[in-house]
C-alpha cells in the first residue's frame, strides 16, 4: 500500500528559529494536506495543496506540492510556543474523496 | 466554514457495554466521513469509510461487528464501540469531507474513550 515517510520525527528548537519538515513517498499522490495536532484534540488543517509545484502560504506557515507529486514540505518561520504540537503530512491519491494516507508525525518543541 | 463536532469528548464505561460516539459536520454536507483510531504518539489509523446512505467500508483487521458505523444522513454518522473491553481503550477521532475543496478532510475533535 502506499506509505509516507514524515521527517524528522520530533524537533527541539529555539523561540524565533525556522522549521521545515517533509514527507516523502514512494507513490504518486493527487493532494497534500498539512494538519497539526494539539495534545488530547482533532488535528487542524494548516495547508492544502491540490497541484503539482504548487506553494502556498498561511501566515508563518509555506508549503509545497513536489513537481513530481511524491514529496511536499511545510516551513515555519519565526516560530513561537504556540507552533508546539504534532505536525502531520497526509497524502490522497485516485478518487477525490478516496482516504489519506498520514505520515508519522513530526513532534515540534519550541522553547521559549 | 468545515467545522465538525464529536460527542462525547470523553466517556468511561465498564466492560462488555457498548459506547456510541457521534459525529456531526456543523456547517456543510458531509458525503462521506471517516473514523480513525489514535494510540499516544502515534499516527492516525483508519478504521472505517463511510458514505451517507450505504453501508461502511472496513480497513483490513478492523471487526465491523465490534465497531458498527452509521451514516444516516449528511451531517451525522456514529460510531458504536460493542462490548467495549479495556483494549478498546483509545482516542477516536472522526473527519468528513463535503463536495468542494477536493475532498479535504476536516477532523472532529476526537473522542477519548477508557474502557474499565
């Protein structure tokens, strides 16, 4: 079946720094979604991108559909405590309404 | 807009009862919702697909007799946990997507289950 490889599993960094993770996967995939997960909540969806080469923006928050639709990355700029949570990348392929496919999970600590 | 609502946000129950949670998309049509499983730390499973009006489709290894899904109408489906035992114990958390933005999934805000 098809797999995303999220990376890196967790980061720890400082109030103000950068951050970009990104999934990877062998097959190709329609769309990508972005989501982040407070403790205990649903996850939130952060960006959505539906074509190849796309980047889109929100706020603090860019992200990009890989020109050969198998990757996507998200960056966060100047970061602050509240980015702190589980990032997911979460891939669709065939249909439009078929399943996600979720990478693990990027664990972000921001310290103050 | 996309805002999708699940009740309860907690619930406790003893073993061999069996636990409905709901979940609702608040502010469009939802044609198809999905029920995930999370363990802590971990990535989201899918459990189930459902479309309104048709029966659920199971992932592979998950007991549709243990987890009876119902998706009545465009802005509801339930999710009943049967005969709950300790290992049922975990978070669940439900998403739906509409007829525009592609099939975006919007997720619930998840409900906690613990199983006695």
């Amino acid at each position: 079946g098809q797999q995303l490889n999220q990376s890196p599993q967790s980061m720890f960094i400082q109030e103000g720094e950068d951050v970009s993770m990104n999934c990877t996967s062998s097959s190709i995939f329609n769309t990508w979604l972005w989501y982040k997960q407070d403790p205990g909540e649903g996850p939130v969806l952060l960006i959505a991108l539906y074509k190849a080469g796309e980047l889109t923006s929100n706020g603090r928050l860019t992200a990009q559909f890989g020109i050969t639709r198998k990757d996507s990355f998200l960056n966060i700029s100047a970061s602050i405590p509240s980015d702190v949570g589980i990032y997911f990348c979460a891939g669709r392929g065939g249909t439009s309404y078929g399943k996600l496919t979720f990478g693990q999970g990027t664990i972000l600590t921001v310290h103050p | 807009g996309a805002v999708v609502s699940q009740h309860p946000s907690r619930v406790i129950c003893k073993s061999g009862t069996s636990v409905k949670i709901e979940c609702r998309s608040l502010d469009f049509q939802a044609t198809t919702m999905f029920w995930y499983r999370q363990f802590p730390k971990k990535s989201l499973m899918l459990m189930a697909t459902s479309n309104e009006g048709s029966k659920a489709t199971y992932e592979q290894g998950v007991e549709k007799d243990k987890f009876l899904i119902n998706h009545a109408s465009l802005t509801l489906s339930t999710l009943t946990v049967t005969s709950a035992h300790p290992e049922d114990s975990s978070f669940y958390i439900c998403s739906a997507s509409g007829t525009s933005g592609e099939g975006t999934q919007y997720f619930g805000p998840g409900t906690r289950l613990l199983v006695l």
